[in-house]
C-alpha cells in the first residue's frame, strides 16, 4: 500500500543540470542547438525514462543530430528535437549537438523560443532529503508488513528556458 506521497516546492536539490546553447545563423536559414545535461545524483544511482523535448522553429526543414547517450530524433508534430534516454548515470554528462535547416519564408518573424521540457524519474533519490528513519504500523488484522521504503522523484514540470 501507499503510506505517503508529498509535493516539495522549495529548497529542492535538482538531479539535473541542464545548459543550452541556441545559435541563430544570421543571414542564413540555420540554427545550431548545444545541449549539455549533468546528473547532480550520486554515481550509484540511474534515471530512467528521461525524455528532453528541444523546441526548434515552425519552418524547420531538416535536422541533423549527433548525441552522446540516447537517441534523438526530430518530430514535427511536437515542433521539437526528442531525446530519448533509458538509463542515465548519476555523475555523468550528456551531449546534443544538433544543426536545424529552416525553409526560406517571405516574412522574417522572430522565433520566441519555447521552454525546453524534461520528463525522468530517478528511483531511490529524494529532491526534498526528506528521508523515513522509522515507521512503526499497527494493525490488529495480522498484516505482515516488509521493511521497505521505496523512494522515487518525478519530474512535474521541469523547464529550462532557452
């Protein structure tokens, strides 16, 4: 059963560290996107299912991606570079380079740039520290209780601007 789930706000520890790099060539129809994503978790640790969503212009023609880890593709229905990684190391390093072909347009209107979007989970990592030292369950039914705390942190609504 579920004892417990929480939502901490403030005073977190971020597994990740995410810095971007977007280059809009001028004078030419290209975009360069550097991405470096650091694990602040200890190296015994893994996260799974991390997925980083790179938002990329409307008029984006054709990609060509090279990753460090993972896989990364373009998807024109999410307007976005999707990078998918299975099992990411605590206290390693990630790189996308990636070289965005736009198509010529009449009008030259500027790119706002949306958020980019990062989805994991990092089983047995507490963002908040907050910890169970000691758990006692009374219950006169005769429910054997396994001594097992399983902690899991969750992306909600990680963001990074670019």
């Amino acid at each position: 059963f579920e004892l417990m789930r929480y939502r901490v706000t403030d005073n977190i520890n971020l597994p990740f560290r995410i810095i971007p790099a977007v280059r809009e060539m001028q004078g030419s129809n290209r975009v360069s996107i550097n991405l470096k994503v650091l694990a602040n978790f200890a190296g015994t640790l893994f996260a799974t299912h991390v997925v980083v969503k790179i938002p990329v212009p409307k008029n984006t023609a054709k990609t060509k991606i090279k990753t460090s880890f993972g896989r990364a593709k373009y998807e024109p229905e999410q307007q976005a570079i999707v990078w998918r990684i299975k099992r990411f190391p605590g206290n390693s390093e990630c790189i996308l380079g990636a070289d965005v072909d736009l198509m010529p347009t009449v009008r030259k209107k500027a790119w706002n740039r949306p958020p980019i979007n990062v989805e994991f989970q990092v089983p047995m990592f507490t963002a908040s520290g907050v910890h169970v030292r000691f758990l006692r369950v009374y219950d006169k039914s005769g429910y054997i209780t396994n001594r097992w705390v399983r902690y899991i942190t969750k992306a909600g609504g990680y963001q990074i601007r670019i």
